[in-house]
C-alpha cells in the first residue's frame, strides 16, 4: 500500500513513523529534517540551539522515501513535485500554515516559523537597539519574554485585545502581562499595526514605534494551495469527524491545515498522526474507522528559561515548575 505524506511536521513526521512499516511511504517536505517548532523561538537568542532542535528525516525515518521539494498538485491518486509525479492509494496533507504579514513594506520585519529563520534573525538581533512584537497570543509571549531575558533591545508588544493570550484564564493573561512588564517589556493593548514609515510603525489608533527590527506573531493562515478540494470559510482543508478529506476517502488531513476547531498545536497534531495512521490501515481493510473527538489539552507556555504558564481546563500553574514541565516535553519530543 503506497502512502504519500505531505508536510513533515509533528503530524507527517508522526505518520510517516507509525506508518512505514506497513506502507510504501513518501514524505514530501521543503526541508530534510523535523523540526521541534515549539522551541524556534530560542534560536533567536542562541543560535547554537538550532542543532538540538532538528533532526534528519534520513536518521529517523529509515525507509520512507523523503522527497526535500514543494508540492505543486494533488490529485486523488497522484502527488507532483517539481520533479516528481508520486502515485498513492492513500494520501494525507499536513501542509501547516502560513504566517501572513499585513504590511506593504515587510522590511526588517519576520516571522518565527522556521529555526533557519530564526538563525538569519539572531545576527539582526545583536544590532538592535529596539525590537517590536506584534500579536500577543502564545507565540508573541513567548518571543518578547525570550527577547527581554536574554537580548539588550528594548521590547515593545503590541497587541489587539484587552489581554495578552485572551484564549487563556484571565489568571494566565495577567502573569504574562506581570512578568513581560517585570521585565521592562512596554506592552500596548487593543491596537493594531497597520502601516509604518521608515522604522517607524503607525497602529490603527495613531500610535507611533520606532523599532530597528519587528517580529510579527500575529495570525496565521492555512496553505494548502495544491489541495483543490473543499476548504471551509478559513481556507482549512475540511474534514470528517475521521480526519477524512470532505472530498475524497482516500485522503486525510491533519496538523494545522485541517478544519477541526481547536488550538493549533503541536500536541494535538500528534494525536491527529495517530488518528489517521489507524484510520488508513482500517480503510483499506473495510474496519470502520475512528473518530477523532476535540478535548481540552494541558498547555505549557514559556516566559524566558526559568518561568512559565502551565494551563489545563481551568487549573493555571506558574512559575518554575512549568519552566521545567516545558524544558522536559521538548527533550521527550524533540
């Protein structure tokens, strides 16, 4: 049975494990390597970081075919690459999202999507007197509390709602703001950045912020542009309560490019991987196929080296201890 994989991330890398040993697997990635996105954010600070975050797609997943290109086109029976037309009986997309920057000019201005990226950041970083975040959802956190424990820039957080990671306990928004304001991070509530001059960034309501270098944490989008098939209102790649495309019965979709509501993280795109990969296995033999059911998930937010925000349901810890829970699922994971 040929399985094709597109994305390499916590749900393809999953997949293609949980797979390859029952399955001819080709896994399709821009990159040759898993990469424990979770923790990129570091890299912006400790460049030597980037080793201990990757891993060869070679060492780990020992015969599957990895295929370092884009994909162009997906049909129901076909992948095609630049240089490949892969045939499959089953596929599975987790292309991932993009993260979109609203602004005409994006110079000096990046997102943290990629440990590269970050890399190419942290020689900007050492030269930077003042730094802007946009977006002050779980990623934006992260980046201003890692930037203000570790970098001399000064750090100005902007963000568009009345409380930083507003999808959390208030308890939790309110040690993010206390900690980030600790640690002399200027933090601008219920504006956006809209436009700039210069190094000058003009938000919705005026507000004028010189900064040498912005990285913007501010939504995301989904980007499976080769996938003709239905999408939702968002550009998700619909899907059943069987992580099935709405589209074809052969394909499933998991990670953040699917429709399921829930928050985009890595956590839930592993438990997607085991969904599927049982999926395609009882598929091709007739079994009915399990559902995939949406839970409240404990989540870890770290704030620098040594704090942190543990949250699950309604239950908020902070402090060190999830500091280490943190520092302890990453080296599990990675």
């Amino acid at each position: 049975m040929r399985v094709a994989i597109i994305g390499g991330g916590f749900c393809g890398f999953e997949c293609a494990k949980l797979l390859k040993k029952e399955c001819f697997v080709t896994l399709f990635d821009s990159k040759e390597y898993f990469e424990y996105t979770p923790s990129i954010h570091k890299v912006l600070t400790s460049p030597g970081y980037l080793s201990s975050i990757n891993r060869q797609f070679r060492d780990s997943l020992k015969g599957v075919q990895v295929l370092p290109e884009k994909v162009v086109s997906l049909s129901n029976a076909v992948v095609v690459s630049k240089k490949h037309k892969i045939p499959f009986d089953y596929a599975v997309i987790c292309s991932g999202v993009g993260y979109p920057i609203f602004l005409k000019n994006a110079q000096d201005v990046y997102t943290v999507k990629s440990g590269k990226e970050c890399l190419e950041c942290s020689s900007l970083l050492s030269q930077a007197g003042s730094v802007l975040v946009v977006g002050g959802g779980l990623i934006g956190v992260e980046v201003a509390a890692e930037l203000a424990q570790k970098s001399n820039a000064k750090i100005t957080l902007v963000h568009p709602f009345n409380r930083l990671i507003e999808r959390n306990p208030e308890n939790a928004s309110a040690y993010a703001k206390k900690w980030l304001l600790g640690h002399n991070v200027e933090i601008v509530f219920e504006e956006r950045v809209v436009d700039r001059t210069n190094d000058v960034f003009i938000t919705d309501k005026g507000r004028k912020i010189r900064a040498d270098l912005v990285f913007w944490c501010a939504g995301i989008k989904p980007e499976p542009s080769f996938y003709k098939g239905t999408k939702d209102e968002k550009g998700y790649v619909s899907v059943n309560e069987f992580l099935q495309t709405s589209s074809y019965p052969n394909m499933f979709c998991g990670g953040d490019a699917c429709s399921v509501r829930e928050e985009k993280t890595a956590q839930n795109a592993l438990l997607h991987a085991k969904i599927i990969a049982k999926n395609i296995i009882r598929h091709s033999h007739g079994i009915a196929l399990l559902s995939y059911k949406p839970s409240p998930k404990v989540m870890v937010i770290s704030l620098g080296d040594y704090a942190g925000i543990f949250v699950y349901r309604g239950f908020v810890l902070t402090g060190w201890i999830p500091a280490l829970l943190k520092k302890l699922i990453e080296l599990r994971e990675r």
